[in-house]
C-alpha cells in the first residue's frame, strides 16, 4: 500500500503559504521495541510473568492504568526486603508516586507483571543484597498511592475512615472486572501521571 505524499498537495502546499510556515524535516531518534508476545503467553497461562527494567518502559497507561499487549496488568516487585516483612508489601495498578521513583532510579530489582486476583504472589525476601527465602507466596495489599492517583471508588477526597475502607475491601477480581470493560466512563477517574 503506497501512502499519501501530502508535500505534493495542492491544498497543503496552498495551505503552508498561507500560515507563512516552511516544511521541515522530521527526525527522531526513537526505535520500535515489540514485546515478546511470549511474555503475554506466559502472563494469560501463569498468572504473572518476570519483566526486565527496558520492557517496563514498553508498558501503556490507558484510563489511567497499566496495560500489557491489550491486557490490564498489577506490577509488583520480586525481590522485598526483609525488614519491611512485617508492614507487608504493595502492588501497583497505575504509575503512581511510588512505583514512578523506582523506574525513575532504574532499581535493580526484577518487576513481575500479573493478572493474579487471588492477591498472593511469590516473592523473595532478601536482607543486606542475599535471598533470605526463595518463592515465598504471600498476600500483597494495594498500594494507597494507586488509589489516589485514579481516585478509586473516590479515595482521594475520602475522609480517613472511607480511605481505610477502600484499602482494606480493595478486591484485585473486582478491579478486572472495572478495567477490562471498554466502556469505562473516564469522568470517573482523575488522570494518572503522564510517564
């Protein structure tokens, strides 16, 4: 299929004259990346899938959260210190303040993008750089600042208690349930932070 040379248009070229405007050149630099769709496979058949620090940049945000290869994903991180055991560990749904300073400080670390509901996931527990305990499933809860930053069920400008409310009933099935409909009335939610 042949494309369209607009340079050769009567009417743009009638129309750069009259906006005093010059064509100029486009260059950019940016390069096609495509996601191994083995990743995808892997996500849809185990629930999750470990992702390196380039292919998290590959990741879309549409109406606000995550999205994979047209698949909604929770990103969460493998490897959890050990002396935050007992404060639990978060996942993430939307590039929120949390989760935006690890990718911004490139973390070392290894990002797990899943489509779990059950909210248990594996996880290493690591203290001082070593692996403490290898493969340890343990709930998850949801990360508040995901909640603010998509106003879940109105999280952002809830009293104390209804936030409280809205941490602990968050159900990730319910949320799919929300996110995989295209019909999502996007009024309902404050945009998320551009990337």
């Amino acid at each position: 299929m042949k494309l369209i040379d607009f340079d050769d248009m009567p009417e743009m070229k009638a129309l750069l004259k009259t906006m005093g405007a010059k064509r100029v050149a486009w260059v950019t630099d940016n390069v096609w990346n495509a996601i191994d769709d083995d990743k995808l496979s892997e996500i849809l058949a185990a629930g999750e899938v470990e992702v390196s620090m380039d292919e998290i940049d590959d990741i879309e945000i549409v109406d606000g959260v995550f999205l994979y290869k047209g698949q909604r994903v929770i990103i969460y991180i493998r490897d959890q210190v050990y002396k935050y055991y007992e404060q639990g560990y978060k996942f993430h749904f939307t590039k929120c303040s949390t989760i935006s300073d690890a990718f911004i400080n490139k973390r070392d670390t290894r990002y797990v993008l899943s489509v779990r509901t059950d909210g248990y996931f594996s996880i290493n527990l690591m203290n001082d750089g070593e692996v403490v305990q290898r493969g340890l499933i343990e709930p998850l809860k949801v990360c508040r600042n995901c909640l603010r930053s998509i106003n879940y069920q109105g999280y952002s400008t809830a009293g104390r208690e209804r936030k409280d409310q809205i941490y602990e009933e968050f159900e990730l099935e319910e949320y799919f349930k929300k996110y995989k409909r295209d019909d999502l009335n996007r009024d309902d939610f404050r945009k998320s932070n551009e990337w």
